[in-house]
C-alpha cells in the first residue's frame, strides 16, 4: 500500500523540481547574458577592420540595431 503513495509523491517531486530548474536556470541565463553580452559595439569595429573597411559610427549602429531587433 506504501508503494502507491511513494510513486505518485516520488514523480510529483520530479516534475516540481524539473519546473523550478527551469526557471532558476533561466534567470541565472538572463543575468549571464545582461552582464556579459554576445557581442557589442567594440566587436562590430574590430570585425570591420579585420575586414579591411573603416567602419563608420552609422554603420556600427544598422549592425547593433539589426542584431537587437532579431533578438526580440
């Protein structure tokens, strides 16, 4: 009788964990990335230069504002 109370409370406590480490992984994912983000504005010139142009500051923004629009 035991053991149709302990498989129901034993599969319960898997999903609530599986759903609560979720959402802290999630969260620990969204501060990683707010504080270390892929790529920024220093990156986009060096990638041009290595490129051989001379990327000017209105080109630097098209490439951040099309990087942050594909992100939302």
């Amino acid at each position: 009788m035991s053991y149709l109370i302990a498989i129901p409370a034993i599969i319960g406590a898997l999903i609530v964990g599986l759903i609560i480490g979720f959402f802290v992984a999630r969260k620990v994912f969204t501060r990683y990335l707010e504080k270390n983000p892929p790529i920024n504005e220093n990156m986009v010139r060096a990638m041009m230069s290595q490129m051989g142009r001379t990327p000017s500051e209105k080109q630097v923004r098209q490439v951040m504002n099309s990087m942050n629009a594909q992100k939302k």
